[in-house]
C-alpha cells in the first residue's frame, strides 16, 4: 500500500458518549479515559447533581453539547454562564435521564449514585442504547425490568468484579458455568469482631485499605452490604442462582473475580486495582485498546490470599443473600433503607451496626411482590425510606 493511500483511510468513527455522574468517582474517571483515547470517544452530554463548576469544566474541555443538573436549585449559579456556547442546559432529575435518550448518544456511562440511577438506565435500554453502568442498584432493584429490554452486549457491568466475570465468560456456554467467585477486598474492618464494629466511626470506614471511591460506597464497603448488592447484581447479569455466587475475601485486589466451570476448570481475570481498566473495557467492548489503567509487575507482587467472607459479623452480606433469594420487590426495599442508613451513619447520627439492623427490620416488613414497573418500584423505594427514616429516629448515639 503506497503512503497516498494509507493516508487516504477515513479516520475511526468516534464513539459518542454521554456521561451521567461525571463530577463523581466513575465519572471523573471515565472522563479520563475519555481523554486518552480522543481518538476514539467523543463526550457528548454530561451530567452532575450539584457540582456545576465541575459540569462546566467537562462541558467546556470536551465541548460537550448537552449537560443536565439534577438539583433545581443549582439554576442560578453564576458558574453556568461559563458553558460553552450552543451548549443545551436542563435542570432536575427528568433532565438527567432525558440526556441517556438523545439520538447523538450512542453509550450512555451511568454513574449516578444510588436508586435514582435506575430511570436512566431503562431509559438507555429502551432507547437501544449500549449501557456501560457502574449504577448497581439500578440492577439490583430492576434486574428484572431491565435484563429482558437488553440485547446481547448491550449492558456491559464498570464494576470491577462484574466486569471481570463478564469478560472471563466471553466465548464460553452459561450452561458450563458451576459457580462464581466474588472477590472482595474485605474492607477496612476485615478480621474485627461485632464489639469492636459497634464501636466503628465514619473515618473508621471511609479509610479503604485498596480503593478510592465515594463516600456511600465505601461505607457499603465496610458493612460488607456493597458485596451483597454485587451478589444480587451478578444473580441478574450472569443469570446464576444466588447461591452459586461466592464472596471470597482476596486482600491484594488483584483478582477481580473468578468463574469456575462443570469441568472444574477455573477462570479469572487480573489486573490493577484501578476503575480506568473496567471502565475503558466497557466502551471499547468486544475490541480492547492501549492501557489508560496502571500496569502491574507480577514478578515483584505480595503473594495471594484468600479467606471466606464472614456474615454473621458482617449481617448486610447475609441480609443482601436473603433479598437476592427471595426476589420481587425485596431488594428495592433492602437497598432503600441501606441507603438512608448509611447516609445516617456518615452524618454520626446512628452506629455503624445500626445500618444492618434497620435494613433488616425493613426488609422484615416489606410485603414482596412481583416487580411490574418503575413507578412500582418507586413506590416500593419512598416506603423503605419512610420506614428507615422512623427507625433511625429511634437511634440514640
């Protein structure tokens, strides 16, 4: 081939991506991965639920064209004059979802935080968008609305550990799948006994010994409450039964999980404790582009250990088994009240055992029923709140 015609090859076709979360964790991440492969991916919307300087840096650096705000009352801050010109701006939480819907989008990156992220995600789904989703309680809460709407390869799990067991299980059967093996880091509490949790402060629990993430996840880290929601989050992705998802605790965080298979052949995938890799392998999916994540010298590495997740010190891991088991509508419920009790616990308004004591008592008193539609969910989510709010009003420190 001569260099004239080398050169004359049209360039890729730039994937356009809408981020939705992006001054978060994730979303500042997958804006970084954005940024190593200009190449590639095109920003196109983002979004925040308050922090517009944050909104108006992405939207002017990436030239985005759409950005939402979901808090309302962020309308009059002086920062917004700032985005670019032409750029479209929509306030509240309808106007967060609508941006996973526009036709220029063609992946939508939904790292909102917590069940508000699960209109989002249907609505990517229905508008037949690929969803590259970091928002687990979407899964959690409306895995059984939202895995029928999706194709194959159309969801593609940002979360480590569901990223690991989704690559591990491409080019093999379901049917050959014997088990699952979640790792977990343990959490900055692993080894502790029930008397030394109750003594446990927010500090205690926001100092991930391997991560760097939000504050709520990282306290569902601590409780052990995030491995049960990945628990329920693989039952949905990989359609496995909850009781053929292990949790095994793997300290080093270097093997993300595992698959192991009828033949007794087992699978896992490795890597750096560093969410640009998860992330970048949920756009480039089915191909696989240069490194933005840290590579890691296996030659120099500590050596691998792993140990059993302990639930009856850790009852949010046994309380989320007990959901994913029973189905319906008892996950939204269980993930209402976690979410309104670690909230509590990070203010220093309850203990850090509170936490699994009220989801419990919730979960104890939600009627289950068969999960119809979003806005049933929706209501199942603002009477979970309702009850936690009660029983953390009961809490004294």
């Amino acid at each position: 081939m001569t260099t004239s015609a080398r050169d004359a090859r049209p360039a890729p076709e730039r994937l356009r991506v809408a981020v939705l979360g992006c001054s978060g964790s994730i979303g500042t991440q997958t804006l970084d991965v954005c940024r190593r492969h200009a190449d590639r991916l095109q920003v196109v919307a983002v979004s925040v639920r308050s922090s517009v300087r944050q909104l108006v840096a992405a939207a002017r650096e990436f030239g985005c064209a759409h950005v939402a705000v979901a808090d309302p009352d962020r309308a009059a801050d002086p920062a917004l004059a700032e985005l670019p010109d032409g750029c479209e701006l929509s306030f509240g939480q309808r106007a967060v979802t609508d941006l996973a819907t526009l036709p220029e989008v063609d992946v939508v990156v939904n790292a909102l935080v917590g069940f508000a992220g699960i209109h989002a995600g249907f609505a990517a789904l229905s508008a037949g968008k690929r969803l590259a989703y970091a928002n687990k309680e979407s899964i959690v809460c409306g895995g059984d609305l939202m895995m029928p709407l999706a194709a194959p390869g159309q969801i593609v799990p940002v979360d480590s550990e569901h990223s690991a067991i989704f690559q591990c299980l491409v080019g093999e059967r379901p049917e050959d799948v014997e088990r699952i093996w979640l790792t977990c880091s343990g959490g900055p509490f692993y080894g502790r006994g029930r008397d030394e949790l109750a003594r446990a402060t927010a500090a205690d629990a926001l100092a991930h010994p391997t991560w760097s993430m939000g504050d709520k996840i990282t306290v569902d880290c601590a409780t052990l409450m995030n491995k049960g929601l990945e628990v329920i989050e693989a039952h949905h992705l990989f359609a496995q039964p909850v009781d053929s998802i292990r949790v095994l605790v793997h300290r080093q965080s270097k093997i993300h999980s595992m698959v192991e298979f009828v033949d007794g052949v087992v699978k896992a995938q490795l890597g750096s404790s560093d969410m640009r890799a998860p992330i970048q392998y949920a756009l480039s999916y089915p191909q696989r582009w240069g490194a933005s994540a840290r590579r890691v010298d296996w030659c120099v590495e500590d050596p691998f250990t792993f140990g059993e997740a302990d639930e009856a010190a850790f009852g949010c891991l046994a309380l989320a088994r007990e959901a994913g088991r029973a189905g319906g509508t008892l996950p939204c419920a269980m993930n209402a009240a976690n979410e309104v009790a670690n909230a509590s616990f990070r203010k220093g308004l309850c203990g850090f055992l509170d936490i699994e004591r009220v989801v419990g008592a919730v979960m104890d008193e939600t009627s289950v029923e068969r999960v119809e539609s979003t806005e049933q969910l929706d209501e199942v989510d603002a009477r979970a709140r309702e009850r936690a709010r009660a029983l953390l009003a009961e809490v004294s420190i």
